[in-house]
C-alpha cells in the first residue's frame, strides 16, 4: 500500500481523509485505485491532476514506479505560462 | 544513475556566452514573426467585436456587408457547425467567436475576409447585431455575491461550498497543520486584506496568422504562438479537422510570456479561409490586443501571519480570490500553492476561489497565480519584521525552506536554492548602501514550479559532418542558442557546426507549448539524448570500419576513439569522416528522442529594490534592482539575466503602472499604450542579476527554468521599498500616484 | 476611392508606389513594398515598433500618411546595414543580447541610430529618454542601453 496526500479541498470530498491507502507499483495503478476506492475523486481526476513523487513533480507517465515508502502528493495540475 | 541523473562535470560550451544565431535576422529586419507573411490571392480579414459587457445576442444581419465588392466571406457562430465535445474546448470556440451571448467588451461576434484591409473594415460596419443588454459584474468580490449576474450557470465543481454565486467555479485548499493553534503561540499577528488589477503580457506583436484551409480538409497555418502543436491540436478539435491534416508553422515570436499559449484567431482565420477559398489573413489590433486576449486575473486576498518576537513564523493563512474572466479556469490553485512555498511552516492554510466575471478570458502570464500569492504573504512578513524590528532578509533566512522541508503545498522538497538566494542577497552591497530621504529598501522571495512535459528532438548528421537540429518550440528568448550550445557540448564539435531550427507540426511528434519555463529544461533534455543516440550510431560505424566490438568504442571531442585492452589501435575517426562514409557503413546518421519530461525542479528568488516615492505626486521612483536567482545550470548566462531583468521589469509594471480599468459600463477605458502604461526606458534603472546554480538533479547538466520566477517576487519587494519609504503599508496594486497620495493623506 | 501615386526614396533607392489615402507609410512599407522590418505594435504612436527616418528625422510611421512621403527620403531597418556590414549598433545589439523576441529591435535600432547621429556621447539618462518612446516587453532595456552606450564609445573612438 502507498500513502497519497490529498490537497485540502480534495480531503473533504474523501470524508475528511488527509491520507488514504492504495495499491499500486506505478503511477496508472494510483490513479486507478484512487478513482475505485474514492470515487468522490473521480470528477477531479477527470479534469487532471499532477502527482508529486519524492518530491518530483509527474503529470502523464503511467509507468512511473511508485515504491511503497515513497512520498506520494496530489496536486492541482499544474499549468505555466 | 539513471542517465538523465545530473552528473557534476567541466562544460566547454555550455556556460558561456557565444552570440545567438538568429541574431542577424532579427537586427537587420529579416527574421519574419506573424504578419510579415503574404500569401498568393490572400484576403485580410477583420473581426467585429461586442461593444457590450454582457449582452444577448438576438440576431446578427450580414446581408449588407456580403454584399460588398470585395467581401469574400462573412461567418458568425453558425458557421461552425461542428460541436467540440470536451467542455474546454467548446470554451475555446465560445471565446473565439460568441454563441448566444456576448461576455465581455470585445467579445467577437462575426468576421469579414475581403480583398483589403480597408473593405474589410468597412464591411464590419455593415454588420448589424441586435443586442439585448444584460446586467454585468467585472469585479471578483461583486461576482462572488449570491445575488451577481450570472456568466454562465452550471460550471460549479463539486468543491465549492454552498452560498456563493454560481460564478464562483471552483475552490481548492492547501496546507497542514493548524493555523489557529499556531497564531496562539505568535507574539504578534497581523491580518490583511489586499488587491492586485489584471494586468496584459503586453507583448509587444499583436496576434498574428495566415491560414489557408481547402474543403477537402487540409490547411496550412503560419501562426505566432507560443505552441504551434496546441494550435493546431485546438483548431483540429474545434473545426473537426483531423491533426495531420492541418500543418502548422510557427513564425519568429514577438513575446508572449503566456498570452501567446492560448487560441484567438486561428479558428477564425481557417473558417474564414474555408469559406472564401483563399488564403486568409488575420491580425489583432493593439485595441483587440487588450481587449479580447491576455490579461492575468485580478485578485482580492485576505492574508494572517503570526510571528515570535525572534521571528518565527507560528501560523499563516491566505485566501485567494481570483477573477477568471468570462470563462472558468484561472488560476487560484496555483496561488494557493505558491504563496507560501518559500517557507518551512508548521501550521499553515490557503484557499483559492476561482470566478467568473464579464471580462476577457483569463490567460496564463508568467508564473500564473504566484506574483499575486506571493505579494500579500512577503508584504504582510514585511510588516511583521517592521513592527518586531526584525532583520527582512535574516528573518526569512530563518524560515526558509530547504532540502527536507515539508512545503506548504505538500511534497518535500529535494535540493533547492532559495537560501543560497537569501546569503547572496545578504552579502550583496546593495543591501548595505544608504538610502536618502524619501527612499525605502524592499526584499521578497519568490517560488515557481517549472515544467517539462511532451518533447520531440531530432538531430541528423549532415554528410559534410555539420549538425541539423530540429525541435518543435517557438524560441521567444533565444533557445534556439541554447539547444545548439548543448548539442555541440556533448557531440564535442564547434558551436558553429550545429544550427537548430524550430520545425513545423508535420516534421516532428507532439511538442508541449513552449510555456512553465519547460525549453530549456525539457527540450534541452531531449537535445542532451538526442545527442547522444547519434553517437551511439557513430559509435557503431567506427567500430564497423575498424571491425572491432562498439563497446570499445569512446566517443570524445567529437571523434570515436578505440577504446581498452583489446580495441586494437586505430586514429580517431571525427564526426566528419564517419559521416562521410555514412553511405557505406549504413546510411544517413541521426539520433533523435522523445519524452514526456516529467521531474522539473523548482526554482526560488529573492530581489531587493530600492525606490523613492516623491511626496507632492505619491510617484515612485525605482532606484536601484538587484535579482538574486537559482539557475539550476546557466546555460547561457546573457539570456539568463535577460530573462531575471524581463521578469523583474514586467513585476514593476503590474506594482507600479499597469491595470485594467473598466467603466460603470463595463467596458475597457484604457485598451492601448498610451492609458494602459507598461514600463518605458525612463522608468527603469539597470537591472542587476545574481546567477546562482544549484543543480537540478533531474537534468543531466542541472537545468532548471528560469522564465518565470523573476516576475514572482517584485510585486511585493516593490510594495515593501514603497511601504518603507511612505511610512505607511500599502494593500492595493498597482501603487499608481493617486493611491500612493491617498496613502500618505491618509496616515 | 481613386489610388494617389507617390514617389519617394527609400533607403537611397527611388521607389514609387500607390496608395489610398487613407493608408500610412507604415501600411505601405509593409503590405506593398514587402519591407516588413519595420513593426505595428500599436498603430497609434505609442510602442515605436515602427521607427522610421524621414528627411532625417525620427517618426512613428504609424502616424504618417503614405501620401506625405512624396519627394522625401525614408530610412527603414532594412536600410541600415551596408551590404553584409552591420551597422556598429547592430554588431552590438548581438554582441550585448540586447534583444530578445527582437520585435522590438528594429524599431529601437533606427531610433538609436538617430540619437547617436545628432548625440555621439549621449548619457545613460539621455540614452533612456531618448527609447523611451521604444516599448521593449522582454529585456528590461538593461542590455539594450549597454549596448548603445558602448557603441557610441566605440564609434567616438573610431572617429
Ligand atoms: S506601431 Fe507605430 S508606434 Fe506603435
Ligand atoms: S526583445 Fe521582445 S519586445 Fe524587445
């Protein structure tokens, strides 16, 4: 199981979780597991998010390996100008 | 290591400051941006635009106008009929040309193609639109009341709490801890509310493009933008076109800083082009410029911070109130995370609104959402360290986050440099000269993310041994330099055996808009590998020619090298002769690589001005700027500073002259130059910039962005000389004459 | 409407052109003549984007009827090298990476040129009064004042 951190507004929708559990290996197995065990979630993941991985910053890249103490924080995703 | 893992080593190239290839072109007028284009039989096109803040459309007569010698094509919104599906994009359409309603002042409503500028025009007058004028609101606070006139019901997410108006699309929170219980421990709170106007990019060349769009579906677009694939992606998707079949090229950029990663025309200028059959034309008036594109949101935010007596921060809370302009989607979240990003905070809260008003579509402009965050945040610790007569610079040492640290918007953070920022900012002359009557001294920090994202770099091995590198974003300032400087670095040849090109959209896969200060970082990224797949292939052909094994190969200094015990001896072999013999060991020689570059390091700065505010008229004068800013790696350091100077330049502007000023009617009263004053040569001092370079340690030379984070910190490092000099706190931006004399009345 | 002919010389060349008398030098200089050096940032004479020398003098083109450009001389960016030698102030607007996007460096190099003619050994004060009229959005004009003030040091010496 990995640890994700929820943002504020996105903990309110988890019934006030700041923290939840899923199991995944990689990136696509989180957002999968987040959208089926939350799917409060889901409307959020549709519009996108940016996951932060010991402190580096992903958007898109399902493969990326997520190890079972990692860091693992959602974010708005994020947009540049 | 992985390979992209940064790796400490000696740089030939890459550091110094060679002069820019495209430097000629663009000092003696050649270099060709969006309107120096013509076509065979091309027609200008024109675009009528609503004079109303929020109206229905009732109908729209176009008789008269089609009916002019010369008119080729006259569309409304009932030309395009394809329906995207995906709500962003069906924004996109509603923005470029409006459906039942007009949302805001210079909203478009209907467009001409005809054989001059001049007919064009006249027809547009020829249009008549029957409006019904509806009740507006281009304020963020007045929008947010439950009994504001409605842009559009039915966007709220599901995160908005109930009592606001529907203009209110959205709300994100950040943070940890428990403020409250933090401001419990401070010897000293204060809590503020503060404003910021929308500001515009205010690059200086108008949107611009030449599209030529056939009934069978293939189109070609010459278009000034930030990201010609976005374009054409977009315009695909709005048109119902299929992607390849529309090619699009980018022209020479003339700015963008953010305005130039959305669509405005294009879709306009295609339909148009479609219609008449002709190659179409279309290019924004400055009037059109300020109106319709662009600008930044406006935000109202309420700030609380407490302090102990030896300045540690004990609790801080923000609240963010942006204005999204006539559609959803500003940018409050990326306020709410970067407000307090530069800080190690125990206990911390922000929360960002995002609202809809009848004023143009908000766009990104640099580093969105993080000038107006940081402003509030580093003005109301100004004020902290004032009134507990603490040291600004030590006091923020003393917060500052570091490699470790548990940042406001969650993750920790790997290395960073915002304290190297701090130390150089503290060892700096500027920080002990003297200042004279009327002056103050004003420091900020500043935080921005970064990006990578989608990237695509070929690199082909000419048969004279030069280089040709392609890549596919717009250079707006000076990348082209940059990646040629990294290609010659690790190929080991002279810089001027490399020239790199932007390509268009049919000559390489997806590029991401050149945007989140992602070039240098991504692109030099893929360059780097790219590189290094055609040395691989090089590698190769030497060991073919000489019949050894490629693993004992080396390549350096441009040439392969028989390499360890059993390599045999053999002279080098330059990059020239293996690519003259690339015919007969296995033809042409190119490397080429595609990313989604994902892992960009964030960036931190702090800057220190000194400015005098005269008395008599309240104006403020910027004496003295010093930019303090981690690089990452430099790569070439002339364009470095140029981009701390421009960000720096562009923060003196939103803090000091520019703003969006609507009337009772809800029109624009200042769309151009002259009203609408962006810093002039006049205004400004010199500009000093203090490289400093911590790696990133997810880019093989370091790379980090530095495009964005300059404009972070000078709204508030203004603010604060401002506030210093006045003797009195400033909450309202910009600090034009009259506030600041309302101010100093008003101590 | 009926097209006024116009003869005119431009970068030392006699040109001749038609024009409707509503349109500027600048819309002709672009849109007939192909010399697209020059810019339209604003149209309405407050970027500078479109500096031009006319008999001399410096103007926004923007501002200037076609028609007035009968039997005078204009001197556009494209005018300013000779052949394929830069002007000094070109050599170091690259040399200082005193541009950016560059949409704005025509405009500031005719500009510039014009201040150095009547000013060889202008002060930094009078370098930014002068650009001021020269709107730059990337630079912070930082560079691009080096840039000058080392070229009229350089061109000084020179002389
Ligand atoms: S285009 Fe002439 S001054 Fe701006
Ligand atoms: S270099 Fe871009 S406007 Fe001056």
């Amino acid at each position: 199981m990995v640890a994700v951190r929820l943002w504020g507004s996105l903990a309110e929708l988890a019934d006030g979780q700041q923290t939840v559990e899923i199991e995944a290996a990689n990136l696509r197995q989180l957002l999968d597991g987040l959208a089926r065990d939350y799917p409060a979630l889901k409307p959020q993941l549709e519009r996108g998010v940016s996951v932060s991985i010991d402190g580096k910053i992903y958007n898109d890249t399902w493969a990326t390996p997520i190890e079972k103490n990692s860091e693992v924080v959602l974010l708005n995703r994020l947009v540049g100008g | 290591m992985p390979k992209d893992e940064f790796q400490a080593r000696d740089f030939k190239i890459v550091g110094t400051r060679p002069l820019r290839p495209d430097g000629i072109d663009k000092v003696t007028g050649k270099a060709r941006y969006g309107a120096d284009v013509t076509a065979p039989g091309m027609l200008w096109g024109a675009v009528l635009r609503s004079p109303h803040a929020h109206a229905r459309i009732v109908s729209i007569d176009t008789s008269a106008a089609e009916a002019m010698k010369g008119v080729k094509a006259v569309i409304t919104r009932a030309d395009f009929t394809y329906q995207p599906d995906d709500p962003g994009l069906a924004d996109v359409l509603d923005n470029c040309m409006a459906g039942e309603k007009a949302r805001y002042d210079g909203h478009a409503v209907a467009a001409v193609a005809a054989t001059s500028k001049k007919i064009a025009h006249d027809a547009l007058d020829a249009i008549k639109v029957e409006y019904e004028v509806l009740a507006h609101v281009t304020d963020v606070d007045e929008a947010m009341k439950p009994d504001a006139p409605v842009i559009e019901a039915g966007r709220q997410q599901e995160n908005v709490p109930a009592g606001l108006s529907e203009n209110v699309t959205s709300r994100s929170k950040y943070g940890h801890g428990d403020p409250e219980a933090g401001f419990s421990q401070a010897d000293l709170v204060i809590e503020r509310s503060f404003t910021t106007a929308a500001t515009h990019q205010g690059y200086i060349e108008p949107h611009a493009c030449l599209a030529t769009l056939g009934a069978d579906g293939q189109g070609d677009l010459w278009v000034c933008t930030q990201g010609h694939y976005m374009v054409r992606n977009t315009c695909a998707g709005l048109l119902g076109l299929d992607a390849g079949m529309l090619r699009v090229t980018a022209s020479e950029i003339g700015g963008g800083f953010g305005g130039k990663t959305h669509v405005w025309i294009e879709p306009v200028a295609l339909m148009l082009s479609r219609k008449a059959g002709k190659p179409v034309k279309l290019v924004m008036s400055r009037d059109e410029v300020f109106r319709a594109t662009g600008p930044t949101a406006s935000s109202s935010i309420d700030v609380k911070i407490g302090m102990k007596k030896d300045g540690t921060i004990t609790g801080a809370t923000a609240t963010y109130r942006l204005q999204a302009g006539a559609y959803p989607g500003a940018i409050a979240f990326l306020s709410a995370m970067c407000g307090f990003a530069p800080y190690d905070l125990e206990n911390v809260r922000t929360e960002g609104f995002e609202v809809m008003t009848n004023r143009p579509k908000a766009a990104a402009y640099r580093a969105p959402g993080a000038p107006m965050a940081a402003y509030p945040v580093e003005s109301v610790i100004d004020e902290l360290c004032q009134k507990l007569d603490l040291d600004p610079l030590e006091t923020r040492l003393k917060n500052a986050a570091d490699e470790g640290t548990k940042s406001a918007y969650g993750p920790t953070y790997p290395a960073i440099g915002l304290k190297a920022t701090l130390k150089a900012a503290q060892s700096h002359p500027h920080w002990t000269a003297p200042l004279g009557e009327n002056q103050g001294r004003g420091v900020a920090c500043g935080f921005w993310f970064n990006f990578g994202g989608d990237t695509c770099v070929s690199l082909m091995v000419n048969p004279d041994g030069t280089v040709s590198l392609s890549e596919g974003n717009p250079d707006i300032g000076g990348s082209r330099a940059s990646m040629s400087m990294m290609a010659a670095e690790e190929l080991g040849v002279p810089l001027d055996q490399v020239r790199t090109i932007i390509a268009d959209t049919a000559s390489l896969g997806q590029n991401e808009v050149t945007d989140g200060s992602r070039v240098t970082f991504a692109v030099g990224l893929a360059t780097i590998k790219a590189a290094r797949h055609a040395i691989e292939i090089m590698k190769e052909r030497a060991a073919m020619t000489w019949g050894i094994d490629p693993e004992a190969v080396d390549w350096h200094d441009g040439a392969a090298h028989p390499a360890g015990p059993n390599a045999g001896k053999f002279p080098p072999m330059t990059i020239k002769e293996i690519a003259a013999i690339a015919s007969n060991t296995g033809g042409p020689i190119a490397g080429h690589h595609e990313v989604n570059a994902e892992g960009a390091g964030v960036s931190f700065a702090t800057h220190m001005v000194d400015t005098e505010v005269d008395p008599e008229t309240g104006a403020v004068k910027v004496l003295r700027y010093t930019v303090f800013q981690d690089a990452g790696k430099a790569v070439h350091p002339d364009y470095v500073e140029g981009q701390f100077q421009g960000g720096a330049a562009q923060g003196i502007g939103w803090a000091i002259n520019e703003e969006y000023i609507y009337g009772e009617d809800g029109r624009l009263q200042n769309p151009g130059f002259l009203d609408y004053r962006v810093p002039v040569a006049s205004d400004l001092p010199m500009i000093e910039p203090v490289i400093l370079e911590i790696p990133n340690p997810g880019h093989p030379y370091g790379v980090r962005g530095v495009g964005e984070t300059s404009i972070v910190p000078p709204l508030a490092a203004i603010a604060n000389a401002v506030s210093r000099a006045a003797g009195v706190r400033l909450t309202s931006l910009p600090m034009s004459p009259p506030r600041v004399l309302a101010a100093l009345k008003g101590q | 409407m009926s097209q006024i002919h116009v003869t005119a010389t431009i970068n030392g060349d006699e040109t001749e052109f038609l024009c409707d008398p509503t349109e500027t030098l600048l819309d002709v200089l672009r849109d007939h003549l192909d010399l697209t050096g020059s810019k339209e940032g604003c149209g309405s004479g407050d970027c500078g984007a479109c500096s031009i020398i006319l008999d001399g003098r410096l103007v926004c083109s923007c501002l200037v009827l076609a028609a007035e450009a009968e039997g005078r001389s204009v001197e556009t960016i494209e005018g300013m090298a000779e052949g394929d030698k830069l002007h000094p102030l070109q050599e170091k607007f690259i040399e200082h990476a005193a541009l950016q996007c560059g949409i704005c460096t025509p405009g500031i190099l005719v500009a510039a040129k014009n201040l150095l003619e009547r000013n060889p050994n202008p002060s930094e004060e009078e370098v930014r009064y002068w650009l001021a009229g020269n709107l730059c959005r990337c630079t912070g004009y930082d560079k691009i004042i080096r840039a000058v003030m080392d070229t009229a040091a350089e061109m000084r010496g020179a002389a």
